[in-house]
DNA sequence: AATTCTGAACTTTTT
DNA sequence: GTTCAGAATT
C-alpha cells in the first residue's frame, strides 16, 4: 500500500462530505439530505478516527434506531478497517441500555436474568393490571394507559414526578405506579424502562457516569431526528464534559413525532454543544434533478426547518407523472400496467415500489397484482418474533430462565390445553395477590382438587423442562422445549396452519443454534433479549423479482428506480387525522417529501376521485400535496376510460375538474364536496352519502357542529 | 373448553 | 370491508 490508509478511505468523497468526516474532536450536527451519502459519512468517520489512530475501538459509541442500521454499519465499517467490532458500542438505544444494564443490573435494581417485554407483552400485563385492581377497561383502554406510561418515560418521567388536577389523569398516574411496581416484582423491562432506567443509574451514579463519559470520546448518533427527550438527555450523560457528539439527521425527513421523536433535539443540539453551523449534506447521489426539484419545491412550505436544498449533477431526468384515477381499483389497475410497461423497459419489478400512506390501501393494489400475475411483496405485518408459535416457544423458555416471570406463564399456562381453564387462573391469580407471591409460587403451594393437579402438572412439567435443560446447548434447549412442552404436538394435529408454525418452530431452533452469545454461560438469557429487541426483518423472499409495497414510513431510508406514491388524496394523504395542526400537516409533507426522495428516475403520483374506506365510498379531493409540486414538473397521464367528452360536459361544476360523471349519484340534487347551509347547523360541506335519492344520508363537515349525518328525507339543506 | 357470534375500531412503527 | 378481541353459546 503506498499511501495511508486514511488516504484511500477518504477517496471519492466530496468536499462537505469530507468536512463531516474529517470533522475535529468536538460536536458536530451533520444534515444529511436524502441520498447525500449520510451513512458512509458516518461509517468513514468511524474508519478514520480509528486508522488516524486519534480513537480506540473501546472509545467509540455509534447508536441507531434499528438492528438493521446498526448491522449495516458494522459490516461497512469491518470491510474498511480491521477492527475489533466487540469492543465498539455499535447497536441500537435499546440495544446498548441492554447492554449496559446486564453489566450494571445491581446498580439498576434488576435481577440478573430480567426479561424484556416488547409491545405486546407490556400490553397483556397492562391488562393483569386492570383486572386485578378492578379498573373498567372501558374507562381506562390498555392502549390509552400504555401510551400514557410509554409517554411519561419517554420524557424521563416516573409516575412520582407527575401530578394531576382532574381524577382520570390521578388515575393514570396511579396505574403507572402500579405497572412499576409489578414490572419490578416480575423482574421484567418494557423498552422505554431500558432507555429511563439506564439514564437513572448514570444520573445517581456520578462513578459510573465518568467512567463511561471517559470511555466513549467519540459519540455518533444516526437519525438523529427521531431521537426522542429521553434519548437526547441519556447521550448528554454519555457525551460528559467532552461533549463530543456527532450526529447526523435530517429534520426534512423527521416523521416519528408520534411515537416521541423530537426534531427540536436537532436545534438543542446546538445550542446545548455549542456548535455554530451544521454541516450540510446537500449534494443527492440517488435521484434525477426534477425529482429533486418538486421535493424542494415541496417541503420549502414547511416552516422552521434548518434549511437545505438537494442538488445533482446527474440531469433533470424525465418528469414527474400524475394519473389521477377515478377509482381505486382503476388507480392500482394503471400501476399494475405501468409496472409491466417498466418491466419491458428494463426495470426490475424489484426496483419498484408502491407507496401509500396507509396499510389498507394495500388490498386494492395486491388485488390487482394477483389479477395480473404480477410478484409483489408487502411490508408490514407480522414478524418472525411476533408470531404466537414463536412467543408461546420462547415464553416456556422464559420460564426455563426464570419461573417468576407471571407474563410467560400466563401465556402458556394452558397452551397447549392441558385443563387449566380461566377459572383455575382466576383462583391461581387471587392467591399469588393475596401472599403477595408470584403465580409460580402460588401455583407450587395450590392445594388439592382437580384443577389443583392439572396445575401441578403444569409445574411439573417447567420444573422438567429446566431440569434437563442444564448443560444443553441452547439450540437443545429450544427443541427440548417445543417437544416436551407440547407446542410440537398440538401444531402436528393443526392441517390449517400447523405446517408453517412447525417450520417456524424450526426456524426458530435454527436460528439458537447460529446464535453467538457474548457469554455462553448466559446464552439463553442473551437469546431471549435478541428476540425482544429484535422481532426480524421482514424477510424479503430471497431472489425474487417482485414489486415491492410498502408505506411512506417502512421505505424511508431505501431507493427504487421507479416509485409510485399512491392515494395522492385529502385525508388520506394528508391524513385527515393530521389536519387540526399545523405541526401534523407538516409532518405529513415531510412524509410526501420521504416519500418523493425514495425515486431515482421514475416518480409516479396517483390518486382516485372515488375510493373504498372503512366499508364505505368516499369521494376525496387530490391532495394538497399534487399541487405543491410545481406544475411544470408534471406530466399528466389521461385516464384510459375516462368518459366519453359530452358525458363529461354533463357533469356538475362543483365536482372538480376531471371527476367522472358516474360517480355524480343521485343525491336529490347535492353532491359530495358541495357546500350547503342548514337552518340548524349553519353551512357546511357535504363529505359523504349513503343511498341516493331521497332515500339518501349525508354526511356533512358543518363549520360549527362538525360531522353529521343527515337524513334527506326530514333534513332542510339549502345549496349554498 | 372449544366454537361461534357480535361489535368496535380503523394512520404511521421500532425497540 | 375486514380484523380482532371478548362475549355468548354449545
């Protein structure tokens, strides 16, 4: 090699590239545009610090968002550099809290085996909750109580730090203490408790805290724009008084706020680091210049954005096409015949992907797909990790790890059927309340009567199961687990779905045995929190040529040749949910604008003047976001069944330009988006119907009432 | 204890 | 329109 190594890493970047990745040993805030090369910035400025010698692996923090963005930088980065990956901190929040409490676990107040619960667990015990303390579910929702819990930690606060002024929120408060408190007795996390109790034990711990804050000189972060309150705070404990953060985000593309993402992270980064100027990455390596142009065009709308405009050198390209359709099904139907037509151009059905903003605009589109035997793939659903087989498989592990974990028993309890029936648990449940033990000790001291020997079967068995389970291998313990349980059987006997459980099950055995633990004398207690923090991709059918469909949300972060980005509708795309404020519509643009940056060369948008929603028709306007993109960027497509022109000529004017005459019903002379005034409500606009005729229902947006359904037949409305 | 029935929900998602 | 959970039924 003639030249230092730091010298080939550095090649081929350009000059604000090199700038992030050359930056000095101070904070930095990069924002990286989309397809401006954010992750080999990254990666190369861990390779650099490491071959210039001025960072030790041990000294590197690099912190993700997901598994799959931590693996892709470990696998860059070894391919740059020899390093020692173990002695890096690479990996998610959660990931590393994981990390740092197993080390830590008496600091923390935890036991040495704690189970992590993932969303659903945490639900299931929510709902223990609720029942044992005689709390109405009606009342209280799981899901309400959970995002208030999630919520409150998220923003570093425990239930003894809230207060109230009206009865429900005290309620809610009492709840979350509650769930505290049983998470403790079970010796179990939720993924926000990682995140707050690791900050908590660096916040008490001034020792610890200096210890880390000298260990990590160098702290990365990606997407930094999803970070949420608690996240920033924990790696300002981390950062210390080096206060060396390097993080990389783009506040154009921040479209988490609902679950917690701050984007204001991004501005008190630098006010709180003392950095006078992010570093931009404007130049775009991924997309044709008017492709870049519209998102632009697009997301400059938004207010308070640090500001960034993408650039390339690589053309304008062709233009943007715009189909508007007047159906759903004639939407997917054009997208499913543009497809063929790219194929036969030369693109991969894999280089292609539909976009929508929501899962069930899906079906309308496989539909179609299947229709035309086309390969297609959806993303979403349900995940290796999630699915019950799996779940029921790991709880009896847990179990084999810790016989006290309530959630894993009550999951398996009677799975499969083996006489323990509500009843049995109901009783199982009052006495571990009443001796203030875990269900696994009340259910060891139940006495006599039938259902007491069904139980102690059931002991029995997971007394077995971690008896013979010492000194296997965990891949061992796995199969002896799903065999001796019973899960084998019970699948075996299911002709519905048995089969794929049961490749599931040895998927899962599989997947122990290629599984390295850090430490193997705690294998199966890494094994169980792997599967926590990690619940698989969604594993893409090796090798097949497919379309690919997905949401706005699960493409970020990848690139097609062609995209088409669909349901281009008002309260669809914009979601109606997101119209009250200004800081949902924004989110929504900054989604449209995710979505338009995922092309390279070909960028469809389409909507539909009539679509298919909960059950019912709607008739959507196009959306806001069609014309934010300035027109002469646009090519747009005619329908191919668009109505014969003295037909169209009929149509009524409020309809809009371009709405098909045959979906003007007859709704005894209103229309759907026509305003209207009535004695009672005031004026209003006609949003929806049902019937036709006088027969017909309107649903009706009133300035002042808002929604209501109106019945023609008694209802005076008035055209305004 | 398993099966069928009803009704409520229904935006986005990773850990 | 569909799914999912919990209630009601057998």
């Amino acid at each position: 090699m003639s030249r230092p190594m730091s010298a080939d890493l550095l090649d081929g970047l350009n000059t604000e590239q090199l700038r992030a990745v050359t930056w000095p040993a101070r904070s930095a805030l990069v924002l990286a545009g989309a397809g401006s090369g954010k992750t080999r910035v990254l990666t190369t400025r861990i390779a650099w610090l490491l071959s210039t010698g001025q960072a030790s692996p041990a000294g590197v923090l690099a912190v993700t968002f997901t598994n799959k963005a931590a693996r892709e930088m470990q696998t860059r980065l070894s391919a740059m550099v020899p390093v020692n990956v173990r002695a890096m901190w690479i990996g998610t929040f959660h990931g590393l809290c994981n990390r740092f409490l197993r080390i830590h676990h008496r600091d923390a107040g935890l036991p040495a085996t704690f189970q992590i619960l993932d969303t659903q667990d945490q639900q299931a015990l929510i709902k223990r909750l609720l029942k044992s303390l005689e709390v109405s579910e009606e009342k209280f929702p799981p899901r309400a109580v959970q995002n208030f819990i999630n919520g409150n930690k998220e923003s570093g606060l425990r239930a003894d730090k809230l207060s109230a002024h009206d009865a429900y929120t005290r309620k809610l408060i009492e709840l979350y203490a509650a769930y505290d408190a049983q998470c403790r007795r079970e010796g179990v996390c939720d993924f926000a408790e990682l995140l707050l109790r690791s900050f908590e034990v660096l916040s008490a711990n001034a020792a610890l805290r200096e210890h880390y804050s000298e260990r990590f000189r160098y702290i990365l972060v990606d997407e930094f724009q999803d970070t949420n309150r608690l996240q920033y705070a924990w790696l300002k404990l981390m950062a210390g008084r080096h206060a060396n953060l390097f993080a990389v985000g783009d506040d154009d593309q921040s479209i988490y706020a609902f679950r917690g993402a701050d984007v204001g992270n991004m501005r008190a980064l630098l006010s709180d680091f003392s950095v006078a100027e992010p570093v931009r990455l404007e130049q775009n390596y991924r997309s044709m210049g008017t492709i870049l142009k519209a998102a632009n065009a697009l997301i400059e709308r938004n207010d308070g954005r640090l500001g960034k405009n993408l650039w390339t050198d690589a053309g304008d390209g062709e233009p943007i096409r715009l189909y508007e359709a007047w159906s759903d099904g004639d939407e997917a139907e054009f997208i499913v015949e543009e497809a063929r037509t790219l194929k036969r151009e030369g693109f991969d059905l894999a280089d292609m992907a539909v976009l929508y903003r929501s899962n069930a605009q899906s079906r309308a589109l496989e539909h179609a797909l299947v229709n035309a035997g086309l390969p297609y793939r959806i993303y979403g659903g349900l995940r290796f990790f999630e699915r019950q087989e799996i779940k029921h498989a790991l709880a009896y592990l847990r179990l084999v790890a810790n016989p006290e974990d309530d959630n894993a028993l009550l999951r398996v309890i009677n799975v499969p059927a083996r006489g323990i029936g509500a009843r049995t648990v109901e009783n199982l449940q009052l006495a571990s309340r009443e001796q203030g033990v875990p269900l696994w000790r009340a259910a060891c001291g139940a006495g006599g009567g039938r259902s007491a020997a069904a139980l102690g079967r059931f002991v029995l068995l997971v007394e077995d199961l971690r008896r013979k389970a010492e000194g296997l291998t965990l891949a061992e313990t796995v199969s002896l687990v799903i065999d001796h349980s019973g899960l084998r059987d019970m699948y075996e006997a299911d002709r519905k779905e048995g089969e794929e459980r049961l490749a599931n099950l040895d998927e899962l055995i599989n997947a122990a045995a290629g599984f390295m633990a850090d430490d193997p004398s705690q294998a199966l207690i890494e094994f169980l929190s792997a599967a926590s923090l990690e619940a698989g991709d969604h594993q893409a059918e090796a090798g097949e040529d497919a379309i690919q469909l997905m949401t706005v949300h699960s493409a970020k972060g990848l690139e097609f040749g062609a995209v088409f980005v669909s349901g281009l509708e008002e309260g669809l795309f914009p979601h109606e949910n997101s119209f009250n404020d200004q800081k949902g519509l924004e989110e929504e643009r900054r989604l449209m604008y995710v979505a338009i940056t995922r092309a390279r060369q070909r960028l469809y948008l389409t909507c539909a003047q009539s679509r298919m929603l909960h059950g019912q028709s709607r008739y959507p306007i196009r959306s806001r976001f069609v014309d934010e993109v300035p027109a002469e960027l646009l090519r747009v497509l005619s329908s191919g069944r668009r109505p014969a022109p003295e037909r169209e000529a009929a149509r009524a004017p409020w309809l809009g330009d371009g709405m098909p005459v045959s979906h003007a019903r007859d709704l005894a002379g209103f229309a759907i988006g026509q305003s209207v005034s009535h004695a009672r409500f005031g004026t209003g606009v006609v949003v929806n119907a049902e019937g036709s005729g006088q027969d017909a229902r309107l649903q009706i947006n009133f300035a002042e009432q808002g929604l209501k359904w109106l019945d023609l037949r008694f209802a005076k409305l008035t055209p305004v």
